[in-house]
C-alpha cells in the first residue's frame, strides 16, 4: 500500500498567494516595541496583523481560498464555521468576490465581532448561530455543506487557506533585513503557524518559530507530545480566536516539522497583557491577539539582545468583556481573592471586619450576605482586591485569629464558577 503523501506548501505557491492578495490586504507593520525591548534586553518586534481592515491576518487565508473556488463553486455559494476573525475574512471575500455566504458561528462569539461580520458581508453573507464551541459551529457548517452542495471554507485546514496566512512570514522577511532569531506565533487551529513557519523554514531556517497556545486548549502541544493529532476531550473558550478542541491535520503534519517548540500560557497572564498593552502602548489586542507577547517573559533569559517577532494576530475585542478580562488578570496576579467569612449576627460585626481585619489598602469588591434568624454566626461571600500579593498570607490569619474565616473560594472551582 502506497503512503499517503504529506502536502507541505511550497514556496513559489506562497508567492502566488502574495500575488493574489495585493490590493486586497494591507502590509502590515513591522513595528519595534520600546517598553519590552527595554525590559527584556533584546529587539522585540510587532507584526501588526491587528491593523488589518478586519483587524486580524484571517483575510489572507480566506480570501485566497475563495478566490480559487471555480466558477461553478461561486455560483453555488460557500459555508464557513468561526469564532469571528475567519468569519470577518470570509465576510469580506464575498462581498469583494460577489459569492454567497453562510457564516455558522458559536454562541460565546462576541456581539462586536458578530456586528463586525455583518458589516464587511452585507447582503451577501447569512450568520447562523449554533452550539457552544467552535467544533460544535463547524459540524453544523458541514452537514449545511452536505446537505445542499455548498463548499466548506476552512478556517485552518485547507491548503490554499495555510498558503495565504504564510504570506504574513513573507512580509516580515521584506521588512527587516536583521536576522531574526525568533518568532512567536499564536496557535488556534494552526493555518497561520503551519503557513509563517514553512516560509521561515524556505528563507531563514536558522529561526526558531514558538508556538504558543492558551492554557485551556494545548491541542497543538497535546498532539505533538503523543505524535499524532488529538482531540481535548474539553477547553477553556475564552480566548476564542485560538481555542479548537483539534486543530488540523494538514496543519498538525507540518507544525510537527517545522517549530522549535510549543507553549502554553494562563488565561489570566493574557488578561494581565491585553491590560499592559492598551495602558502602556496604547494597543488593543483580543485575547488570542496577545498570545504571542503573554509568553516573552518565560523566554526572559533566551532571547537576550536577540531580535524577536511576535505575531499580533488580532484586535477584535468586545469592550463588554473588560471587566471579565481584569477580573482575571487580578486572579492571576494573585490580587483579588474570595472569601466566606463569617460574620457574628450582632451591630458592628461588619464594622468591626473592615476596621480590624481588613489592611488600610484593601479594597472589598463583591459582598453577599443574607441573615438568618436564630443563628449566632451569618455568612457572607466577599470578593477582596489586595494591593500586594503579600497582603493575603496576613489578612487570613487576622480573619482566623477573630474568628471570621470560613471558607477561601479561589482554590475551589466548582464554587468558585459562580462567581467569575
């Protein structure tokens, strides 16, 4: 039995696509980034694919793709299944290339990026909404597909798709004539870091290209750890432009060739770098978006006066998800803590709690309490932000010493799911 032959993309078809895309998409910059070069002591350098029309890289895949499509298949119309950078570029695709679309998105997909995906389709896209995760939007995008003889635009796993994200690392090599030592590329289903890598491996093979995955969906690291594509059984959606129970074969195959390594970051670690980079450079980016910058300080000692690129994938971020975003960059940050304190059911118990176990710089940001007839003690669920993560060892002693602990929530998630 003859072995299936493994498709790697090549070089002269990667120009093409660069070819293809001109006039389509912009050149991004390249743009060194002054606050971490000086931390970390090397040349860390943004592409800012953030700076696309749909704010992300997802564009150059999906139109490459469609506009590949024969005439017959235009005709026919496309289906697509994203958390919304994908569906933003297929969007824009079938309004530039006059083709019919339906859009299966989950249901998590913030409202902005699914306003955003009407904006650029206009009449001629229709947005579906269906199931909780990606994988649960994509089934149904496929049985659409089966159903009534549409084509399957893939968002990962397809080769004119992995052929139009590499022209992200053609750019990059156009724009700076230093040697690079280093790429970090964010990983969801792995189109743009199967696609950037190849190219790096044609044009600068000496480059190490990092892949970084959150912490609640390893998929890419889980697969090449056993060597061999694997499904998580469960992820972590929140950063939903890069969490994929799977990511793609195609992908998988030339991932496993090609990068140095895979990582993973907290969640909350991301949350604390959205934060860092709108406050400190004025940048926004999604949570998938700042994947690439989370991970530089587990690399602090390695990429000394090195020159370093991080892919800045994406800026299609909800404002209403702030709030969520520095709830847990204070979690990771170890400065807000949850509480069941017990409170004696007598005047003057709570102000006795805030005046003489609580520090003069700590803050309370969630209170709940009921009281209850005939019992000495009440309970109260209470939410702290600490100024120091030193604070907290102190403050339970004093809470333990007056007899007001009950309970701490942060270490507890099936409590502590209600309440972040």
């Amino acid at each position: 039995m003859q072995k299936k032959q493994i498709y790697y993309p090549s070089l002269e078809d990667i120009k093409v696509a660069a070819k293809n895309l001109k006039g389509v998409i912009s050149e991004t910059p390249l743009s060194k980034n002054f606050n971490l070069s000086k931390e970390l002591k090397a040349t860390i350098l943004f592409k800012r694919e953030d700076l696309q029309v749909v704010r992300s890289y997802k564009i150059r895949g999906a139109y490459n793709k469609m506009s590949s499509l024969s005439d017959d298949e235009k005709q026919r119309g496309i289906v697509c299944a994203s958390a919304g950078n994908h569906a933003q570029g297929v969007a824009l695709s079938c309004k530039l290339l006059q083709i019919k679309g339906t859009i299966f998105m989950p249901s998590p997909t913030p409202n902005q990026k699914i306003n955003q995906v009407k904006m650029f389709g206009e009449d001629f896209i229709e947005i579906v909404i269906e199931g909780d995760t990606f994988d649960d939007a994509s089934d149904a995008a496929k049985l659409e597909c089966d159903s009534k003889n549409k084509t399957f635009i893939h968002p990962f796993d397809d080769e004119k798709v992995i052929e139009g994200q590499a022209t992200v690392g053609l750019e990059i090599l156009h724009q700076t004539k230093e040697k690079i030592d280093y790429v970090f590329v964010p990983i969801g289903g792995g189109g743009l870091s199967s696609g950037l890598s190849s190219v790096f491996k044609y044009l600068s093979p000496e480059t190490k290209i990092i892949g970084v995955e959150p912490e609640g969906a390893p998929s890419m690291q889980t697969s090449i750890r056993k060597n061999k594509n694997t499904s998580l059984d469960k992820i972590d959606a929140f950063v939903d432009g890069a969490a994929v129970k799977k990511v793609g074969d195609l992908n998988f195959a030339i991932c496993q060739q090609n990068l140095a390594e895979v990582i993973t970051v907290s969640e909350g670690k991301i949350c604390q770098t959205i934060l860092d980079l709108y406050n400190k450079d004025a940048i926004v980016v999604e949570p998938a978006g700042a994947l690439s910058i989370a991970v530089l300080d587990q690399y602090s000692e390695e990429i000394k006066g090195k020159n370093v690129v991080c892919i800045v994938s994406g800026s299609n971020n909800d404002i209403t998800r702030t709030a969520e975003i520095k709830e847990r960059a204070l979690l990771h940050a170890n400065l807000k803590h949850y509480f069941i304190v017990k409170f004696p059911q007598r005047a003057g118990a709570l102000k006795e709690f805030v005046a003489e176990i609580l520090g003069p710089n700590d803050d309370i940001t969630h209170f709940e309490y009921t009281k209850k007839n005939n019992r000495t003690n009440g309970s109260a669920v209470v939410g702290l932000e600490l100024k120091s993560s030193r604070d907290l060892e102190p403050l339970i002693k004093r809470m333990k010493d007056s007899n007001f602990f009950g309970d701490y929530l942060n270490d507890k998630p099936d409590l502590f799911q209600f309440l972040v």
